[in-house]
C-alpha cells in the first residue's frame, strides 16, 4: 500500500492508478525472478486534501495576490491550486472570497468669494476650476481611500463705478490710492471690504469742473491803489495771482490773474 497525493497518479505495468482508480492488480508476465509472471496487488492510499478558505475583509481599492491570481472589487472569489505547498508537499488549494469595507465618499460644496481657493488634498479648486473628484489615501476611518466630490458655488462679484466730478485742485481717496488730475482713473481692489466679506472692486473715472480764472488787465494813475479780494495794487505792486478758496459757483476754487 501507498499513500501519494490526491492529485498525483501511479502507472504500474501500463496501468494508471489515480483516486479515482485506486485499486487493481497487475499481472506481469514472466516478472518474477524464477521467471514466472508476478502479480501485483495495488491499493493506493491518499493524503488528506488540503484546502484552506480565505475569507478576508480589504479596502475596496486594494487587491490580494494569492498564487499569481489577483482578487479585487471586480474578481473576488475563487480557488488557487498552490502546487507542492502543503506539509505532505502536495498541492494545496485555497477557496478565496473576499468582502470589502463601505466605499467612503463626502460632498464638499461651500459658497466661498470668486478670489478665493479652496485645497482638498493637493488640488486647488478656484473659479476656474470649480468641480471634481479628489482620492485622499488612506483617510477613512478604516485607513481606506476617502474620495472627496467638490463642486464650489461663488458670491456674485462686488463692483463699483465711483464717476464724480471734483476741482481740478481736489484729490480723491480709495483704499490707499490717490486719484486727481495727472491720475484720474483706474482700478482699486479693496480687501474683504463687501458684505460677505469678499473682495470688493472700486472702478474710479473722475471727471473735473472747467478751471474757474478771471484775468483782470488795467491802467493806473502812479499815485492810484485798487483793492481786488482784500488785496492792495499800486505803483510799487503792479500784478499777482489770487486764489479764493471755494469761491466758485460749483464750490471750487476761484483764481484772478491781476495785471
């Protein structure tokens, strides 16, 4: 008798002696040493066949090798025949059936300000990229991958057009920039300064009132005086310039050219 693997075979005189022949007797014509035929009683015994059921619970983005076989989400259950692995050194199969945790997914959509962006791992979400996916290794409570789905809404942009008409000599502040007569328009972004605290922006155009000047051209006796604006002209003070302050109609400032 014989103990062999369940998955080998015997070939005694022609004759193939497997599980599921395991039994005969063979006749082997003139086999004996006498010289007469032998007859061989065959009766094969089998080592126990070693299975072993895996049954494990993986992230549903992983895969188990067993053998050279991957088991995955899309392939997870089946048996792998590991030739020669068991103690006997016979083959040993391994019934492989997989689960897998929850699939973890979040939605991220805050209303944020249209400067803004926003980082979900290291991918930046702004106004020009306001949607998609991101895969956070490893985040998930069961150490699994975390895919965050982003889809931002904005606050409508803050504008505003600042059109007034000033003096030639007036200056107008926004922010930290000064616009007069040499520097009469432009573009100032004033920080956090809307309602919802967004960036605010101040498109400036000024406009100015026509310059108020009178020129004021006489003769005078050298001995006579001529008091214009509280000023005293004479022989000895022929010409100046005399400003009045917000003098003018419109509130400007007034100036006579006296010669």
């Amino acid at each position: 008798m014989s103990t062999i693997c369940p998955e080998d075979s015997l070939v005694i005189g022609g004759e193939i002696f497997h599980q599921g022949n395991p039994t005969g007797s063979i006749i082997i014509p003139q086999g004996a040493n006498n010289g007469c035929d032998s007859i061989i009683n065959v009766a094969l015994d089998f080592f126990p066949i070693d299975t072993f059921n895996l049954g494990q619970t993986i992230c549903p983005e992983d895969s188990l090798f067993v053998g050279g076989t991957a088991f995955h989400f899309n392939n997870p259950t089946g048996s792998v025949t590991l030739e020669n692995a068991a103690i006997t050194g016979c083959d040993s199969i391994v019934n492989v059936d997989l689960t897998f945790f929850p699939i973890v997914t979040s939605d991220l959509m805050p209303t944020i300000c249209p400067e803004d962006t926003i980082t979900v791992g290291n991918e930046q979400f702004y106004l020009g990229n306001s949607t998609g996916a991101v895969i956070l290794e490893n985040a998930a409570t069961t150490g699994c991958d975390s895919t965050v789905n982003v889809d931002l809404s904005f606050f409508p942009a803050s504008t505003f057009n600042l059109t007034p008409t000033i003096c030639p000599g007036d200056t107008v502040t926004v922010g930290s920039e000064q616009f007069h007569m040499g520097n009469p328009s432009g573009i100032v972004v004033l920080d956090n300064a809307s309602s919802n605290g967004c960036d605010s922006t101040v498109s400036v155009n000024l406009s100015f009132f026509p310059a108020n000047e009178v020129s004021i051209t006489d003769n005078l006796c050298q001995v006579d005086t001529v008091t214009i604006a509280g000023q005293e002209f004479n022989s000895g003070m022929l010409s100046d310039t005399i400003v009045l302050n917000n003098a003018a109609n419109n509130g400007c400032d007034s100036t006579i050219f006296v010669n």
